[in-house]
C-alpha cells in the first residue's frame, strides 16, 4: 500500500527547511487556516505503537493497557496554530474530516484520560514540540473502512505552556493485516455523546458476543443514557444488551430497514 496523501520526500525537505505555511493535506485532513508546518515526514517504513489507552511509565518503562503494534509506512505533519485556533478546535475539525471519509474510532481520549502530554510527545510521537499541559491535550486514532482496513490515521493535540497550539497528524499504512480491532468501550460512549449516533453497518448478521459485551460497558459507563436501536437484527440487539447487563427500559428498538446496527441517542 501506498499513502496516497503525502508529498513527495523532496518537496517535504523544501517545505520544512524554508518554513513553508503551507501542506498538502494528509489523511484527507485540511491543513488549518494560517498554521505553520513546523514538521513534517515524508512516508518511511517503521516499527510503530499506537496505544488504545492511557500511557504511563513504570520503572522506566512505557506502559498502556492496550494497544496496536505493526510495522509499515508512516507520514505525517505538525502544525503550529495562530492564535485565532485553539488545540481543542483544530482536533475536533479534523476529527470530523476524518469519520466523514468512513472508519471507526479505536481509541479517543482527552485531558488527563490520555496519561502524561510528556510520554506522548518523547515516547509515542519523538516530537518535543508537542509536550504541554496533560488537561490541554486530545488523541484519536481511527481506522479507515474498507478498501483501506490496515491504515490508521492520528490526531493529537496540545496547547503548550506558553500558549501555543499544535496538531499533529499521522496516517500509517500497515504492511500486514492489522485482524480485528475494537474500539474501547470509553471511545464508544464518548463519540454517541459527540456524534449523537454510532453507524456499525458490517454488523450484519446476529450479535457478536464480543461487540454485545464492548456496546454493554459503554453504555453502562452512563446509567442515565437512553438509545435507540435500528437495524434487521435490532430485537436481537436489544435482547443481547439486556442479557448482557443493560436495562430494557434504556433500550428502544427503531427502523429495521437500516444497514448494519444504527444505535442513536435519546436525548
């Protein structure tokens, strides 16, 4: 696979070492308005971590409860934010470019959910540009949808010390198929509450336990959330997420007609 996004590695050089504003958008993400190119890196073959939880050192050493680990292409670039653009608006801009090209969110965590800003910036992204405040900062990884299932695409953002913003944006094309990933059940529950709906269409056929027991802790991380279920095999949803530790009255079913399972917030 290729990153079909990136710039060619002269052009890159020339854009960093002359300071360049400007990008070629990466991941399908619009360079924001007036921000820097402060970094950039052009595709390279590498071994690579993604944690799909909170980072940590103990005795020294790099900890997370879970994770992606393979090796493959890797891009990506940084930006410096004017003033106008806060960290928190940058990331929630690209987030939204990005699940409008399709994928599904593995891990998304903010402020201090994330662990220490110091191990992301050194340990997981070797950028020192991006240390700052541990409540000011913002990760996601997501996973392109089909034809591209083994790309991962990265966003993490920072207000520094000194008030200055940064995203940084990182696609990997992985050289061999990353198998089955699924989000973590605090993910899950914060894009229903940001999105109001998830959209899961290759659930097509009866419930998968391990999908029943992810959608159950999610929404039982909010007793007071109500949603509602649509879908050809919503009744057997519903059954499943009652089974499975959810009360009934928390759970309506709605359009059968729908691909897949469309789970909506009641609000």
């Amino acid at each position: 696979m290729s990153v079909s996004h990136a710039l060619p590695a002269a052009l890159l050089a020339l854009c960093v070492a002359t300071g360049n504003a400007w990008a070629t958008d990466l991941a399908g993400v619009a360079a924001p308005t007036d921000a820097k190119v402060v970094s950039q890196r052009a595709p390279a073959e590498q071994e690579r971590i993604y944690p799909l939880a909170a980072v940590r050192k103990i005795s020294n050493q790099l900890r997370m409860d879970s994770q992606v680990s393979a090796r493959g292409q890797v891009s990506s670039v940084t930006y410096e934010l004017p003033a106008q653009l806060s960290a928190g608006e940058a990331f929630d801009q690209a987030r939204k470019a990005l699940q409008a090209q399709g994928g599904q969110i593995l891990f998304w965590c903010v402020a201090r959910d994330c662990g220490e800003s110091s191990l992301w910036a050194n340990d997981i992204f070797g950028n020192a540009s991006l240390y700052g405040a541990d409540e000011q900062q913002a990760f996601l990884v997501l996973r392109r949808a089909a034809p591209a299932p083994d790309t991962l695409e990265v966003l993490y953002s920072i207000t520094r010390g000194n008030k200055r913003a940064y995203l940084h944006v990182e696609e990997f094309v992985s050289a061999s198929p990353l198998g089955e990933l699924l989000p973590t059940a605090p993910t899950v529950l914060r894009e229903l509450k940001s999105t109001g709906a998830l959209d899961y269409p290759e659930l097509t056929d009866a419930p998968p336990p391990p999908w029943v027991t992810l959608l159950a802790r999610s929404l039982n991380q909010d007793s007071t959330l109500r949603v509602s279920l649509s879908g050809k095999n919503a009744k057997a949803w519903r059954q499943a997420l009652i089974d499975g530790g959810v009360r009934a009255a928390r759970l309506e079913t709605g359009d059968e007609g729908r691909a897949g399972l469309h789970v909506e917030w009641i609000r």
